[in-house]
C-alpha cells in the first residue's frame, strides 16, 4: 500500500515585547525562578488583565506579512483547566474570533519546485509558567516567570506532506517572525515551538486519517525525526490491522520515539467562553496602515531585489536572505567596499558562513564586523593583497588580530608589483626548472600552472598572479 | 456623634467640633459593644484605623482633607487591602493576606478615609442574606432574628447600626441594594464599568460592581466621588470624567418622568411591600414628577439568565483557588489531585460550590450554545427593554425586593426561593445600569427599600431623585433600637 502523509502545524512564536501581554512584569529569559512574576501573573484575588498593545501590533503584522485577513474585531476566550503552573486555572486565549484569519505561505521544496501552505488562523495567548520536577525531591516547583509571555500561535492547514515539507514551512515561518522583528526565533530557550498534526491515509484517499498530535518540538532535526517517527508507527499500526487513536503524544529525542501522553477520551474540555474582563479587540483602518507603513522588505522581495542589483545567482540571493541580520550584513558589505557585490557574496556566503559554523558561532558574535570584511575586500580590489592572500588576512581577523591594513603591515603580506622583483623570482625559478620548461615548450600547456604555482612559492604569495602570469609567458 | 451623617461629620471635623481620632475611638467602643449582636464585622482594624486618623487629622490641620478625610468607614471583605486578611467571607482565604490595595480602597485611602475594619459577606459574594459566610451569619440590626440580606449584608448593617459612618458594597445580582433594602440604607450600584474592579474578588466579572452603601443619597454621592473613575488597571473601566455627584442633588423634580414596570408590580411582591412602595410615589407625585406605567417585557428572563451567566464566570473565576498559591490548602495531600480536590472541597462552601457545579455545567461542550449562548442572547433582550423605557422614562422605580427582611434560616435550605429575593435588582446588573435603594418605610418593624433605577451613567441624576425624596422622609435618619 502506498501511504500519503499529512500534517499541520501549529507553531508558537514568543513575541519579543518588553512585558507581558497581560501584566506589565517583564519577560528576560533565564532570570531567578519567580522573579517576573507580578501580581496579575500570579493570579492574585481580584487581580485583572490589561492588554499589551505591542503585541497586537505584533500580530497584525505578522498577518499583513503573510497577507492573511486581520481580525477587525477579536475576542479573547478563556481556557479552563487546572495546572500548577496555570495560576488563574485558565488560560487566556482566542477561540472563535483570532486577530488573524485566513492566508497562505510559500514554501520553496528542495527540488526547487514551490508549494503553497494555507495559514488557518494566528491568535495571541498568554503562555503558562514552567513545572520544574528536578531538584525538589518529589515535590514540584513552580516558576511562574513564563507566565504571561506573550505567544502568536500560528495555525497551518494540514497541507504539508512529508516531514521536509514541515520543516520548510517552519524555517520560512521562523526567517519570517526574526524579519519582522516580532520573535527572538530562539528555539533552545523555547521562544519558537510547534506541535504537529499528523496522521497517514492510502494514496488517493480524500479523507483524512485520524492524526496524532506530537507536542512542543523545539528544533528543526526533532520536528522531522518526530514525524518520520510517528508516520512510520501510524502505517505500522494499520498495516499490523490496528487503528490509530486519536491523542496527544510527546517526542523523546533521546529515545527517538513519541509516546503517549492522553487519548482524546481524556482530553480536556476546556470550556472556552469570551473572558468578560477583556474587552473585544478593535482593529480599525488606520492601525493596519500604520502597522504596513512599519513592514520591513520580506525574504521573497529582498532575494529578488539581490538577484536583479547584485547580479548574485538564486542559491546565493536565497542564502543571503536567509536571515534579516545576515542580509543586512551583506549589504553593509557591499556598500563599505564600494559596490563589491560579487566578492562580497563569495566571502559571507563561504569564508564568513564557514567560520561561524565550524566555531559554532551566531552572526551577532563574529569577530569579524561588516566593515573589516569590506576593508579587506577593497584591498584585494587595489591588488594590496591576493585573494589567496586574503584567506590568510581574513583568518587573522577572524582570531583577533586587528583590520586587515593592520595585519597585512603586520605580516608583510602586501602583495608585489614591482616588476623588477617578479622577473628576478621568475628567472630563478627557470634556471631551476629546465625540464618543466622544456615541457612547456614541447606543448604541456599544464606547466604554465606548475612554474606560476612555483613563483607565487618562491614569493611567499606575495607577488601579483596577473603580473607573474604575464611576465611569466613572456619570458617564455 | 454617630447619628450623623457623613455630610455632617465631614463639616464637624472641618469646624473642629471633634477630631477624626474621638470620631474613630467613638466608633471603634461602639463596635467592640455592639458588633456582637449583629456580626457584621470579619475583621476590625483598630490600630490601624487609629494611625489613619491621626494622619487625617493632620490633614485638617494643614487645610488639606477633601470630604471625606477622617471619615470612619468599612470595607466590604472582598476588597483587597494591603496588609490586612482579605476573606471574602470563605474559609478558602481565612488565611489570605491582600498583598496589595483594590483601586477602590486606594482611592478612598487618598481620600484621607479612616478603614474600621472589613465586614462580613455571603461566601464570595454568593447569597441573598449573608448566612453562605465561613464567618457566620449578619444579623439584622432592625430585627436580630431577620437576615441583612446579601451579599453585602455586613455593609448594609454596619451603616444602619451606626458602627461606620459609612462602608463600601459591591453589586453582582443585587448585593448592594437588596440589603440595603432589608437594612434600612441607602446604597447605589453604579454603572457597569464606573468603578474600578481592581482588587475586587471577583464573583462574575461581567456583572460585579462596586458602590457606596450609607445613610443618605447625599453620603452616597460624597463617596461616590471618590470610587467612580478610569482605571488603566481595569479594561472594563470607562475613560469618562466623573462629574461632582453633590452638584445637582437640590434640582426639583418637577417634570421627572417615573416609569413603572407592571412587571414590578405583579404575582410575588409582598402586599405589604407594595403599599410602601407605592406611597413613596405618591410622594414624588407631590415632588412634581409624573408616573408612567410602562413595561419590561422580559423580566421574567432576568432570573434564569442571572443563573446561567453569574455561575458560568464564577466557575472559572473561582479556578485560582487551588490550594496552589495562596488560600486553604488541605492536609497532607497525596497527589496533585488529591490536593486540588480536598482544598477546593473543604475550603469552599456549599452555595459556592452549587454555582460552580452549575457554571462548569452550563460551559461544557454540548451545553455552551443551549445555556451560555442562549443566556447572552437572552441578555440582550433585557437591556434593549431598558433601551426602549428610557426613551420615555427618566427613571424607573419600584420595589428593590418582594418582601421585608426574612427570618434566618427561613430561605437557607431552598436556594431557587432565596434566588428570587433577587428577581427586582438582577435585570439592571444584567444590562449594566445603575440602580439604587433607598429607604421607604417599614413593614411591622422590617424596612422596605425603593428601587430607583437610572439610565446609563445617570447616577447624578438617580442621587438627586433619592435626596429629594429624603428631603421629605425621614425614614433613612431613623435607627433600629438597641442601636440608637
């Protein structure tokens, strides 16, 4: 039997407001347990919730980014269930009426083909605070500084499938929120998360098969081993003459497998009704144009603007745009070199993307600014140093070691053009290779390399290749 | 001293005929001898009411006190007050110390308010006549064997037995008014978002409203003032100016147009309680106003969708009292189950526990849309009767209650009889309306209260419709013996 996959996503984004989306207590990560949480968040009697106007703008503009309706009038919904962690026994949500409706998502598969993903809906909810099983011998501890972080749940259609899939439309989604400036995208700390919707059904069936839901994946090589996982135990279950239940199941990545963590015999009923102490949201005109007026360029738009003024191929344009942080990078690049698109593209995209890689180091972090790239990229253009030379200069930036004017004056690394020199290597090197010489002349066109490759040597690199090249043939 | 009114005492400590420190200490011995007999305090604040006085005293000395500065007033138990146990008449936060000030008690606190103590009050806010309290039941200072009504019945007793100057109440189905009623006070639940509710515990946030609870329209409008106003910490509050409430309670009411709702009138209200009422407007005939007869078709809906909407907010309001956090906890719990399970069931009380039974019900997947949908619907219905009488009425009256005060016990074991004590004050909770009680005569010895109730935002006009009437009655100066 052929199996065809599906899955949704409802992925939660932490919006990177100042505070909270109910309480003004604030939201920095990893402070002392308990520390951020005021009364409101807390739950205190008689305590009430007052709206966070960032993250509505958050919202709206994650909607008019993705081109999805904007609720002009929502309606936040409590709910009900009981959890430690849960300090009012409810949960402040959106149920019937989301801030943002319906849209759609491109997503570029690998094969390069493009699949559109529908967007059901996002709305805007309080998150809840953390239990904390460790270090209390049997006890629980409960730390309510998460309590009240704002989230943007992001609803997806079951449109995906196949894990590669999901995992495309989650790194466009997370590109998208860092873009837009509304989520850190911090995956690790658990600012961006999603649960997966899945379930199998025969080829060419319409309907849906019944679907697991894998909760709180928190990176890209989990979501797809997640699903891989449990799309392997669905057909496995079928094809042994079972059913697939429907529940909610956590992944173990140690284990590498899903487990489950409730049927949906003994899920919830969460009794959401509209929380009479938040008034309707109220979107008027004027707030979407104001919230437009601040889109910055998305990711589709600035990968062609980069194609079209920078000459760059897709793949490069696409790696470039990959992040707003990286393409802004880039472009300081250009602009500090003088208009170096192409030698610019060429160091981020290996020399730089490279280095940060191998150390495991984020952009934020890179020993080499914008400005010194481009500085060392200007000296290559004014022939000061070779591109082969530039490794070098690059790696001694990299490891601190101060500009590239700096180390190349340090390293004597300036590349020689002074003809007199170059001839004088040349001339040595051909007294010392009479036999490669004679080959050359007999037709091995290939020495050519070998004697440049040999002057470059004797040089320290330092000598220029188009002037070596040229005196080179001369003399020959 | 504590025959006066809060009008007159404010001029007393302006004139310096006594300090808010003699005024204080003189409340303070009336309720150390005469709070026993009727329960209508939970707690007494005595030293610190005593350091509020002095600071007030100040105050007039610097010739810096507003009117209400030094003022001897309480709080009903369920406002927050910093420092001080907040119960809400549960057993569930006996243990619960308010971290924190409500908006309404800071207020009054700049206001320079002297705070007596907390007063006792139906178990969250939930009864007709304060016997649901952990702390016992309020009696009635008119009739000790009677009940004060509720929930507010600590505050409608501790006014009408002279033991504060003045106190606060909050109003979800009535609580203000129907002990006002069955006190003898005047007492004004204002316009649905008026008020602050911060740091009011809440019973059912979409109806709850907090309100002054006094002697005389006059006192109500001085405490007014103080409460009414935008809140940044309430998004249910209204960003409006509050107007000066004493400014306009001398305006003549020639001209006023009375509506009557037949509905009022009808198969249930004690005849008794009819005559009053109805002598009371034959003395506004005299007052120059006109009677209207007019009709509010849906009346008979405000009870059931009262019951439906207050106990589905309640059920999930109450959900914070786990055990978890603060409040009772039960001993030695096995589990997280367990622990939820014996908190919530001992801490809470039987009427509580009926409501949330019947709020988690009523909001449960199959039975939102055929309750909690079809209440909200049925909501409308009722303000858009309101909607309609005020397009020919100023103001509507009637009786706040079927009867007089009842006997304590009479009522307890059969709730849906107690709910109907409230089948006159639900409908202007339910459309968000103001409403007031104010003294109107006796039955025997039991008082009768008149229901005013106003147009939204209307409580200037509801306050001076009151202190006329009370500047022809003497019903609201009179106290009950044993209390004189």
């Amino acid at each position: 039997m052929q199996w065809e996959v599906v899955i949704g996503l409802e992925i939660h984004a932490q919006l990177a407001t100042q505070s909270k989306i109910f309480s003004g207590a604030a939201i920095a990560y990893g402070a002392e347990p308990n520390t951020q949480a005021c009364a409101v968040d807390l739950g205190l009697p008689g305590v009430l919730p007052v709206l966070n106007a960032e993250a509505v703008r958050m919202a709206v503009k994650f909607g008019l980014a993705t081109g999805c309706e904007i609720g002009q009038r929502s309606i936040f919904a409590r709910k009900n269930y009981f959890y430690p962690d849960l300090p009012k026994g409810y949960q402040i949500s959106q149920h019937d009426l989301p801030i943002v409706g319906r849209g759609a998502l491109e997503i570029e598969l690998e094969d390069g083909s493009i699949k559109i993903v529908g967007i059901t809906r996002a709305h805007l909810e309080e998150d809840a605070g953390k239990s904390l099983h460790e270090d209390f011998a049997g006890l629980t501890g409960i730390d309510l500084n998460r309590a009240g972080t704002p989230l943007l749940e992001i609803v997806s259609e079951p449109d995906m499938r196949s894990a590669k899939e999901a995992v495309a439309y989650m790194r466009k989604i997370h590109a998208l929120v860092q873009y837009l400036e509304i989520c850190d995208g911090n995956m690790q700390e658990g600012s961006f998360r999603c649960d997966a919707n899945v379930s199998v059904r025969p080829k060419g069936q319409h309907a849906f098969g019944t679907r697991a839901e894998i909760k709180n994946l928190n990176s890209f090589r989990y979501i797809e081993r997640a699903i891989n996982f449990e799309v392997e135990r669905q057909i496995d279950v079928i094809e042994g003459g079972g059913t697939i239940v429907q529940e909610t199941r956590l992944y173990d990545p140690d284990k590498h497998e899903t487990r489950s963590m409730r049927s949906k015999e003994e899920a919830f009923d969460y009794r959401y009704f509209p929380d009479p102490d938040l008034l309707p949201v109220v979107i008027e005109d004027s707030f979407i144009e104001a919230v437009r007026a601040t889109l910055p360029e998305l990711p589709a738009a600035k990968k062609q603007r980069f194609e079209q003024d920078y000459g760059l191929k897709g793949d490069e344009a696409a790696i470039l745009t990959g992040s707003r942080e990286l393409a802004s990078y880039f472009e300081t690049v250009v602009q500090a070199s003088g208009g170096e698109a192409k030698l610019a593209a060429n160091w981020v995209t290996s020399e730089l993307l490279g280095a940060l890689n191998r150390d495991g180091k984020e952009l934020g972090d890179s020993p080499v600014s914008a400005e010194m790239l481009a500085l060392m990229i200007k000296r290559i253009v004014d022939n000061t140093i070779s591109g082969k030379i530039a490794k070098q200069v690059f790696a001694a930036m990299w490891a601190g070691e101060g500009d590239a004017d700096t180390i190349i004056a340090a390293k004597g690394l300036k590349q020689v053009t002074d003809t007199g020199f170059i001839e004088k290597i040349i001339d040595e090197v051909l007294a010392n290779s009479p036999t490669q010489v004679a080959d050359y002349k007999a037709g091995k066109e290939k020495m050519l390399g070998y004697l440049v490759g040999q002057i470059m040597k004797a040089s320290q690199g330092k000598a220029n290749p188009a002037q070596v090249n040229q005196l080179l043939k001369q003399k020959l | 001293m504590h025959t006066k009114t809060v009008a007159q005492l404010a001029q007393g400590l302006q004139q310096g005929e006594f300090s808010s420190v003699e005024l204080t200490t003189a409340y303070l011995e009336r309720i150390e001898k005469l709070d026993g007999q009727v329960n209508a305090y939970v707690t007494v604040t005595a030293e610190q009411a005593l350091v509020a006085a002095r600071a007030a005293d100040a105050r007039i000395k610097a010739g810096t006190a507003g009117p209400l500065t030094g003022i001897p007033i309480a709080h009903k138990d369920i406002f927050c007050t910093d420092g001080v146990r907040t119960s809400c008449g549960s057993k569930m936060l006996d243990n619960f110390v308010a971290p924190y000030d409500a908006t309404v008690v800071s207020r009054f606190k700049e206001a320079g308010v002297v705070m007596l103590g907390k007063t006792n009050m139906d178990e969250f806010a939930m009864g007709s006549s304060n016997e649901t309290s952990y702390y016992g039941p309020v009696r009635n200072p008119w009739d000790l064997n009677a009940v004060p009504g509720g929930s507010s019945g600590g505050s409608a007793a501790v006014v009408a037995a002279r033991l504060a100057a003045a106190s606060t109440g909050t109003d979800t189905g009535g609580s203000i008014r129907q002990p006002a009623a069955l006190c003898g006070i005047t007492g004004l639940k204002p316009t649905y978002g008026l008020v602050s509710r911060y740091g009011m515990i809440a019973f059912a946030s979409s109806l709850d409203q907090a309100g002054p609870m006094a002697q005389s329209a006059e006192d109500c409008a001085i405490m007014l003032g103080a409460m009414a106003g935008f809140d940044k910490r309430d998004s249910t509050s209204l960003e409006r100016s509050v107007p000066d409430y004493r400014a306009g309670l001398n305006n003549p009411l020639a001209g006023l147009k009375i509506g009557l709702p037949k509905e009022y009138f009808g198969e249930g209200l004690d005849a008794g309680v009819a005559r009053v009422v109805e002598a009371a407007i034959a003395e506004y005939k005299k007052l120059g106003a006109e009677v209207i007869e007019i009709s509010l078709p849906n009346t008979h809906l405000a009870v059931p969708v009262y019951y439906v909407v207050a106990p589905a907010e309640c059920s999930s309001n109450l959900s914070r009292f786990d055990g978890v956090r603060f409040g009772y906890r039960c001993e030695d719990p096995k589990d997280l189950m367990d622990l939820y399970k014996r908190s919530r069931g001992e801490g809470f009380g039987p009427e509580v526990k009926r409501r949330i039974m019947i709020g988690t019900y009523v909001l449960s997947a199959g039975y939102y849309d055929a309750y909690y949908l079809k209440a909200q619907k049925a909501r409308q219905l009722i303000s858009n009767d309101f909607k309609s009488a005020f397009e020919q009425v100023d103001v509507i009256m009637g009786p706040t209650a079927p009867t007089v005060a009842f006997n304590l016990g009479e009522k307890s074991s059969d709730p849906v009889t107690m709910y109907l004590s409230d089948i006159y004050t639900i409908a202007a909770n339910l459309a968000g309306l103001p409403g007031m009680s104010i003294p109107a005569g006796f039955v025997g010895n039991r008082p009768v209260g008149l229901q005013l109730i106003g147009n939204y935002f209307d409580e200037a006009r509801l306050l001076n419709v009151a202190h006329q009437y009370q500047q022809v009655s003497d019903w609201h100066s009179r106290l009950p013996d044993g209390f004189k």
